[in-house]
C-alpha cells in the first residue's frame, strides 16, 4: 500500500452509539475478509498498561516510548511528556497497511463519516448540517429534515455496504 489509506469516520457526541457501531462494522468487514484498523480519539487521559507491570515502570521511570512485545501482539505507548498532541495526519502515518481505517471520533477531521445518534445521548444537537464531510446518519430514532442517506443504528451489514461504496473499497469475491 502507498500513499493515504482508505478511510471513514464515525462521529457523533457521547453515548451517541459510536463505539458499538465501531466493533460491529469491524467484524462485518473482517468477515468479509477486509483487514481493518481502527483509530479512537480520547478526550481525556488514558493508560493501557497497568500500575506496577514492568512496561509502567518503564514508563514512569521517563522513557519516551515503551514497546511491549509478544508472540500474539505488540503496543507502543509514545508519552507526549508536554509536547502537543499528535495530529491526526500524524497518527494515521503510523498505521500499517490495511484496506481501510475506521475513525472514531475526530468529528472534526475532514473526513468521510457517519453520524451516529441516539435519543439518549449526552447531547443531540446534530452534527450534520454543519459538517460536510458526513454523509450519512445512522440513529435509533426517525431522523427529519436531512437530504442524507438515514441508517438505523443497528444495520450494520447496511451501513457497511455504504461505507464499502463512499471509500470505493475494492469487492474481495
């Protein structure tokens, strides 16, 4: 693979259904036999390794990058000690090769994406008519006064097929 990735965003505000949508549309697209990543923004601090396991201390002792390997996986924790966070075009850099990247979060990345709404999300104010970068909106709910395609939430295989289609994903059969 060379050059930018394929890649489709999934925004929407907390407890929107971003994240569940996120897990499904990567085993959709894995069991078509597509190799996903997948890119999470946090808004707030976050540790994957745990308080007294050596990869911790190495950590908490200043280094820069700790890089814990096995035979099943590796993970790289990159501390910003201060420095800014990366952007976006910075992290999807340091993506291996894969069909496609799904994004969740950034809803601000000029990226293609789809809103994800529930009625009880943290806010509802939609994200789409000042966003044109979505096109589409998957909800739980009827959506109104929106020229965009409107998924329920939950069809995934739906929803994949459209993502599938806006990123021009190359057919696997």
């Amino acid at each position: 693979m060379t050059g930018r990735p394929r890649i489709f965003g999934i925004a929407g505000w907390k407890n929107s259904g971003k994240t569940g949508l996120a897990v499904r549309l990567v085993e959709e697209f894995t069991a078509r036999g597509y190799r996903i990543s997948t890119i999470k923004h946090a808004h707030h601090d976050f540790d994957i390794d745990k308080v007294g396991a050596d990869s911790y201390r190495h950590r908490h002792a200043g280094a820069h990058e700790v890089v814990i390997v096995s035979g099943t996986r590796y993970a790289i924790m990159h501390e910003l000690r201060g420095a800014p966070e990366p952007s976006f075009e910075d992290i999807l850099a340091r993506i291996g090769p894969c069909d496609l990247v799904l994004i969740e979060g950034y809803k601000r990345e000029p990226v293609p994406k789809i809103e994800a709404r529930r009625r009880d999300a943290a806010k509802c104010e939609p994200l789409s008519p000042t966003d044109p970068f979505i096109k589409a909106i998957a909800a739980d709910h009827a959506v109104k006064d929106t020229d965009l395609p409107v998924f329920d939430l939950n069809d995934t295989k739906a929803i994949a097929n459209f993502i599938a289609k806006v990123t021009e994903l190359p057919d696997l059969n």
